[in-house]
C-alpha cells in the first residue's frame, strides 16, 4: 500500500504556548521546503495553558496540521505512544515542542534516510548548550550505565529526536508495554541506523517540563523496563555478604575454641546488622520495583485516553480504543 502521506512529524506538548507559534513557523518553513506531502500532528499532552487553542486554530485552515487532545497529563512517553498512533507517513519525525532538536535538521535528516536507505536516522547530541553541569553529568552516567547492563544497546547522547520508516513505526506499535520507556522501545526495533550529529541548543522559550524527580523516575523506569540486571545485582550483594558473613561465623568459633575468647563486639554487631538490613530493604526495593511493573503491566490499560482530535481532514489511528 502506498502511503499518502510522505513525512509526518510528532509534536508532543505540554504547556508550551510560549514557544508554539515559533515552533510551528520553523517547522513549516522547513517541511515546505522539502516539496514533499507532509503531516504535523501535535499531540497536547493535558495542556493547561492555551497551547490546544493555538494549535487548534491553525487545524482549521492547514489540512496538514492536526491536532490530538488527550484526556489528562500522561507525560511525554504516552503523548510519544499516542501521535505514533495516528501518523501515516512512510517516514515519521520525533521533535520537542521547545525547538530543542532544530527543525533545520529535517532535511538532512530526510536526505540521509532516502540516500542510505536505511529505518532508523538518529540524532546524537555533540554538546548540551544550557543544560546545568549536573544534568550533563546524570545525562552522561545514566546513558553509559543503561547501555552496560541493557541487553540491547541504546545508543549513547541520543533522545526521541529522530526519523523512523513507516516498518520501524509498525514495529514500534507492536510492542504494548505499559511502562513506557520510549528511547529504549525505539531502540529495541534495531533495524539499519544512521547518525547524524548536532548541537543541542537550549529551550527557546517557556520552562522545562520534565523536572529532575521525574527525570530520575524515567531513569529507573528506563534501567528496569530494559534489563534485568539489578535483580542479578541483589543476588550477587547477597551472596557476597552472605559469603563475608559465613566466613565470619567460622572465624569467630575458631577463635573461641583456640582462644577460648569472651563474647564482646557489641558496636560491630550493629554495623553488620545495620548494613545488612539496609542491603536486604535496598534489594526488596528492586524486587518490590519489578513486582509493581508487572502489577501494572496486568492491568492492561490503556497507554492514554484521547478526548478530541482537531483536524480538516480525516485522521484516524487505525484503532480508535482509545478514543473517548
Ligand atoms: N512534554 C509532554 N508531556 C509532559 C512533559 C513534556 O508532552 O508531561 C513535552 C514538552 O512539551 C516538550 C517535550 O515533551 O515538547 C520535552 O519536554 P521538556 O523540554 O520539558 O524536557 P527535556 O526533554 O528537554 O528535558
Ligand atoms: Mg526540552
């Protein structure tokens, strides 16, 4: 089947009014350029600003602009999940709100897709111009750790910001997870990538939306939803003080039968108590982490609810379940 449609670009925001008439301009200057049909779907996250206003007001004389509400905040993961839904083009583009990933790159980007003929174009960033040195710092460590103990590789420096071919997109669509991790659901399809380099400016306007507590979360929620690692990380703590701890015991009655030594070492006592009832609450936490993942994946619920979608033409996922 041939697609209608040859770019279509995702737009996740969250109350980003400031920056979204600037966004959209850049955008479109750009698209347009290319001389290709095109699709701009924004995906309002829960909004509280005007941003669905704005953007709803542009759907009714652009057909190439649409618009899906959905019913409440679900973080960016979901609003991801939700425009993937319901874009159509052979090739679909991944780009913050906030015009931290330039539009000016699409071309490129488009170029390196059709030249090389792969699924996957990546954007990787060179530098983190804005960001405070201790966000570049977790940045840094957390890619390195996630990529040490996934079963996959993730690549390095990079974010949603990227081209996927209609066949990625498909795979991407099969995979039903709750717990949404999207750098590593794209990633996890594989398939031929290219990268391309660039710098990462800073926001253009507005604030960040995703704070450090829930960056940290996305962190653990990325480590746990790709590996298993920290569970064989609880085997090994316990082996080793439970080897450490045997070895003790031993040494302790050689000690008393050879020496015949009274009992004392009461501080040290609590030490070991202390530490080792800290390892055992640490380890029921990533036990108790994975349990609750499973918990939430039985549920089975939707990944987002949809309330509205704004558009001049017909846009529909190709099922609509989540549509209120
Ligand atoms: N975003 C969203 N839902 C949220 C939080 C953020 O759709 O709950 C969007 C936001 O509007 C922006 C993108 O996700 O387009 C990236 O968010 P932000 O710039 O706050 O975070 P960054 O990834 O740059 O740290
Ligand atoms: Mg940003």
């Amino acid at each position: 089947m041939k697609n209608q449609i040859d770019i279509s670009v995702i737009i996740p925001m969250y109350n980003e009014s400031e920056v979204l008439p600037i966004c959209y301009e850049r955008v479109s200057t750009v698209l347009n350029s290319l001389n290709r049909s095109y699709e701009i779907v924004f995906v309002d996250d829960g909004s509280r600003d005007d941003s669905a206003t704005i953007v709803r007001q542009l759907t009714n004389d652009m057909p190439s602009i649409k618009l899906v509400s959905l019913s409440r905040n679900f973080g960016k993961e979901a609003a991801l999940t939700a425009g993937i839904d319901y874009v159509s083009g052979s090739a679909v583009i991944i780009i913050d709100a906030d015009l931290q990933d330039p539009p000016e790159l699409i071309p490129a980007m488009v170029e390196a897709w059709e030249r090389e003929d792969v699924d996957v174009v990546l954007m990787r960033r060179k530098s983190r111009e804005g960001e405070s040195i201790v966000k570049k710092i977790t940045a840094f460590l957390f890619y390195r750790i996630l990529n040490l103990i996934s079963d996959f590789s993730i690549p390095t420096d990079t974010g949603d910001f990227r081209l996927m071919s209609r066949k990625a997109i498909e795979a991407v669509k099969d995979m039903p997870e709750r717990n949404r991790y999207m750098k590593g659901i794209l990633s996890w399809v594989g398939m031929d990538t290219v990268i391309i380099e660039y710098d990462r400016p800073t926001r253009v306007a507005g604030t960040v939306q995703q704070n450090y507590f829930r960056l940290l979360g996305l962190a653990i929620q990325g480590i746990t939803s790709f590996s298993i690692a920290p569970l064989r990380f609880a085997i090994f703590l316990g082996l080793v003080s439970a080897t450490l701890g045997a070895s003790y015991g031993v040494w302790i009655i050689i000690k008393a039968v050879m020496w015949g030594d009274a009992v004392q070492g009461y501080p040290s006592m609590i030490a070991i108590i202390t530490f080792l009832s800290g390892t055992q609450l640490f380890t029921i936490g990533i036990l108790g982490e994975y349990v609750g993942k499973t918990y939430i994946e039985s549920k089975q619920r939707p990944n987002y609810l949809v309330k509205k979608v704004d558009s001049s033409t017909n846009l529909q996922s190709t099922e609509n379940k989540n549509e209120l």
